[in-house]
C-alpha cells in the first residue's frame, strides 16, 4: 500500500530536481556555457572593466576610448590554424560591405590576441595584412599585460584552452560592445557578415 | 568509526585530490570519475542500510521517489555546461562530489532492492539507450559542446559513451534471457527451454518479499 509520506517525498524529490535541472539549462533553453553566456548577454548588456592595448602599430589605447562607437571585437591568436581564419574573413567580409555604404562614423574592428608571448607587433601586422585590415578602422591588438588579458577573457567569458599541438582551442564568437561600452551581443562567428555588419550599424552609438 | 565508511570517505578524499587528472579528459570524467563517484553512494547505501530511518524507507514506496531523484541527478550531470562548471569552478565541483554519492549513488543502492522487476528493467531499458544518444549527440555535433574540452575530446566521449551503452545493453540482456549469473547453462539445460519453471529472469536482483506477502 501506498504510504502516508510517498507523495510528499515525491513532490519534494520533483521539485528539487526539475528547479535543479530548469537553473542549470535556464528553462530549458540552453545547455553548453556559450549559450548561457550569450543568452544572459541579451538579457542585459554587461559592462566591461577598461583595459590597456597595443595594436598593431605600437599604439596604446584602452577599451574605454571607443565609448560612443560600438565596435565589434573578436578574440584570436594569430598562429590560429583554424577558426581565426574564420573569423578573419567575417572581419573582411564587414569591413567591404561597410564601405561601400558611405556609412557616416566609421567602422570599428577589434581583434584582441590572448596569446601575447607570441604575437608581437609584427605578428599582429601580418594577420592585418593578410585579412586586409591596413588603417580601416580594424585594430589588431593585444593586452598591455597579463593582467589585462585575464580580465578581458574573464569579462567576455573567453575560454582558451591548450590544443595538444602547441597551439589554443577558443570559443569563437563575435562580441558587440555598445556606445556606452557595455557587451551588448555574442554573435555565432557562422552567421552571414550581413548580419554583422547590420548588428554594428543599428547598435546605439 | 566503521571500516567501510572509513574506506569510502578515503576513497572520496583521493578522487577530490585527483579530480585535475580525472577532469582533464571528456571521456574520463564522464565514464570513470562519474560512476565512481555514484559507485560510491551505493557502498554507503550498504553500509547506512541497516540504520535508515524507518519512515523514510516507508514513504520511498517501491523505491519510486529515490529512482526519480538518480534519473534527476544522472541527467543534471550528463548537461555539458554542468561538465564545464564543476572543471572550472571548484565550488561546482564540490556540489558535483557531494551530490552524485548522496543524492544519485546513495537512493539508488537504497531504493533499487524496493523496486518491482519490471520498474527496474524499466530504469535499465530507458538508461542504456539515453547513454548512447547522448553518445551520439557528441560524436555527431560539429561544434564543441563544453568549453573545456576540444573536439576531439568530445568524440572520443561520444564512442566511449556508445561503448558503454553496447557493453550494459549486452550484460542486460544476458541478465533478462539466461539470468545473470548465466549459471542455469551449466546444469545441463538449455536456456530457452520451455519446461523450465522460470524461463525468464528480468534482473539479478532479488525480488520483493513485502510485495508478495500483499498479494
């Protein structure tokens, strides 16, 4: 026969446990930490912390001088086999259909490299060169300092991770901060650089 | 303090001080660190048995709200963000250390023997082929589905998933058709003759005394 505290067990039992499961996957919508981070991105815009970089032309800047222009940014090394290429071509992809459009504030790309040992300046010149970026309002950059770079991945969520052959595996994903330098947007990198080009356009300035 | 409990508390002690070199590969930390973990919930589900509480065991009628608590707390830890957050995030893997034996390990050694055959092969019947979807899910997917793991990392998970999925599936089935351990073959007579009594044993397991006496 069925107890007397079988059924509040049970109600107990449920309810941990779906509560459990709906926070983890945020009622069901995701299940990987990318997704999270880019579904609590569009909940609300994330501020970011200000930090120093270098670009490719030795000068210093810091992520707070691009308040007012919303700027797209994508994290590479310039090394990378792989995604970086994509997410080069998407850059080059944005930079020629904005352009052509006479657009009247300037286009702004930011590629920050988290992997500052190896990409010096001229490494950072050559990944420009090659992507078409020369004095268009894409910067190639990378952290002032270690710490810098820690707090931008921390505040992006960037996870780098070791590939086994001397090289990094990241997540790949194009980031919009807004004009009042707040992350606005995780776009995935597969997305038509249409699309990028219109998430940078009708981002506030 | 007693020698088992003593045992599995150690035992904890070195997966937690391992946990870096469990966690660094998919594979092993969903097919060794987990079931170990759970594993050891249900050695402390016999060494606590003797001592459960009495209205606990009473309202866990049929073992029905402990089963719902393991597959609640199994697929929690199959969801890859989960994965990512106990590798990255020592907090998380701590609710990952105590939650697998207590709340997953522990009501599965308890509530299994309460459970009716079929209940069980039920579990069996849905478990096996979830671990080989997820396995597939793994294999199949072009991207990565943990932030922690590379790609590959991710399809050595998916076939070591799938692998075990054919390995439980094979052991149950021997289990459901011969009886497991398969000793009836050795007294002489063929296992799917008719004249036996009991042709078919659904699980090893024993069944349910309190159950038959309602009968």
């Amino acid at each position: 026969m069925m107890s007397r505290g079988f059924l509040p067990l049970l109600a107990i039992v449920f309810a941990v446990g779906s509560a459990a499961i709906a926070w983890e996957t945020d009622g069901l919508r995701i299940v990987t930490t990318a997704g999270a981070r880019q579904l609590a991105v569009e909940r609300a815009p994330l501020s970011l912390p200000d930090v120093g970089l270098v670009d490719q032309d030795g000068h210093a800047f810091s992520l707070s001088e691009y308040k007012g222009r919303p700027v797209l940014v994508d994290f590479i090394y310039t090394r990378c086999p792989t995604l970086c290429g994509e997410l080069g071509d998407d850059f080059h992809s944005v930079l020629k259909l904005m352009s052509g459009t006479g657009a009247a504030r300037p286009i702004d790309l930011l590629s920050i490299s988290f992997d500052p040992q190896n990409d010096d300046r001229e490494a950072l010149q050559l990944y420009g060169d090659r992507w078409g970026a020369k004095a268009r309002g894409w910067r190639i950059a990378a952290p002032a300092d270690d710490r810098s770079l820690a707090a931008l991945l921390q505040s992006f969520g960037v996870v780098v991770i070791a590939d086994g052959m001397g090289g990094f595996i990241h997540n790949s994903a194009v980031y919009l901060i807004d004009g009042h330098g707040r992350l606005a947007r995780i776009l995935d990198p597969d997305v038509p650089p249409q699309l990028l080009a219109q998430a940078l356009r009708s981002s506030t300035p | 303090m007693n020698i088992r409990l003593l045992f599995i508390v150690s035992w904890w002690l070195a997966m937690w001080l391992l946990r870096a070199t469990l966690e660094r590969d998919m594979a092993v930390h969903m097919t060794v660190q987990v079931p170990m973990l759970i594993g050891l919930g249900l050695l402390l589900a016999a060494v606590v048995r003797p001592y459960e509480l009495r209205w606990l065991a009473e309202a866990d009628w049929l073992g029905i709200p402990g089963i719902v608590a393991v597959v609640f707390g199994t697929s929690f830890w199959m969801l890859p963000r989960a994965l990512d957050e106990a590798v990255a995030d020592p907090f998380f893997d701590m609710v990952k250390f105590l939650s697998l034996p207590l709340l997953v390990g522990l009501p599965l050694g308890l509530s299994w023997r309460r459970m009716p055959s079929l209940g069980r092969a039920f579990i069996w019947a849905n478990f096996i082929p979830k671990i080989a979807a997820i396995g597939g899910l793994y294999l199949m997917a072009p991207t990565r589905l943990c932030a922690y793991y590379r790609l590959d990392q991710q399809a050595v998970a998916g076939w070591t998933l799938i692998l075990v999925a054919v390995a439980l599936g094979t052991l149950w089935f021997v289990a459901a058709f011969i009886g497991w351990p398969p000793y009836e073959r050795k007294q002489g007579s063929p296992p799917y003759s008719s004249s036996r009594r009991r042709p078919v044993r659904i699980t090893a397991g024993r069944g349910h005394p309190s159950r038959c006496r309602e009968r």
